[in-house]
C-alpha cells in the first residue's frame, strides 16, 4: 500500500515507536460522548473509509493467531479482531470482551476500538490518534479502551495498524 506497510518481523521497541509517533494533523475529529462511541466528522468519502478499512483488517488478520468475526462489544457490521485464546494473556484488561483486542466499525465510521497499553495509550491520545472511551474502567470494560480515530489516508492506515501490532503483542503470553 505504501513505504510505510508494517512487517511483523520489524522488531521496534516500543519505547522507540513512542518517540517516533507523529502528531496527528489537525483538529481532534468530534465524537460522540457515550456508546455508541463513534466519530462524527473528519471523515473520508464512503469508498475511500471502505478502502483503507479493508487495509487495515487483511493486515491485523495477518497477525499470527487472530481471526476475525462479528464483534461481541460493538453493533451488527463491525469487524472483531480475536486472539487464539491458546495464546491470549490471562490478563482481562488486555482485551474488549473474551479474547479481542480490537474492532473495526466499517459499517459506520471506520475508526477503532481497541486496547492500548501504556506507554503507547497516553502518546496516541496526547498526539491526537484517539481518546479514552467514556466507558473505560467501568466494570467489564478495560481502562485501556480508546476509540482510535478513522484513517483519513494511507499513511495513517498503516500507523493504525502498528498500533493494531503493540496490542496484539500485548495480549499474547
């Protein structure tokens, strides 16, 4: 897709990555305050959302033992990632629901939720990439949800899935 297509042999250090994160350009996208979560503005057309959310579910689908299926913790159309739970963290906090770490609304705005570990969580949130689920922390929900904002091109899709690529390290064993 572009140069900056992720490999999952690239070993980065995630310190490193953090360093390196960009800000995201612009003004933060408006959300809406409670769940539903979802983006409202700064979005791309139809087809171009579609395009760059099927990047980024054949590339986290690449991840060695995910699998994708209808989310359990996001409305009809939206695309869970989940982990093989042979190799899923006993940790619940590493997740949405059961083993998935990540979801794609791609059949409404194209962000993300997904669990970010710190350091990365307060970086994507401070440089702009997404904010804090108004859920997050209470029962059942990980004080890791974030909403990962829409890529709006494809420099960001492939930077969406590196951090696709922090979460599933962090869920593994």
């Amino acid at each position: 897709m572009t140069d900056r297509e992720p490999k999952s042999e690239e070993p980065v250090s995630i310190n490193d990555f953090v360093d390196a994160l960009p800000a995201r350009a612009g003004t933060r996208p408006k959300t809406t305050g409670c769940a539903p979560h979802s983006q409202i503005d700064q979005l791309p057309d139809k087809a171009e959302r579609r395009r760059l959310s099927q990047y980024m579910i054949d590339a986290i689908a690449g991840f060695d033992d995910i699998q994708t299926g209808p989310s359990r913790r996001a409305p009809p159309g939206t695309v869970g990632f989940y982990l093989d739970p042979q190799c899923a963290a006993p940790d619940e906090r590493r997740f949405l629901l059961g083993t998935e770490i990540a979801h794609v609304h791609i059949s409404e705005d194209d962000s993300l939720h997904a669990i970010l570990a710190e350091p990365l969580k307060s970086a994507a949130m401070e440089k702009g990439w997404a904010e804090l689920h108004p859920l997050a922390g209470q029962p059942t929900v990980s004080p890791d949800t974030v909403l990962i904002y829409a890529p709006r091109d494809e420099r960001e899709a492939a930077l969406i899935v590196d951090f696709m690529r922090d979460t599933w390290r962090n869920a593994r064993r």
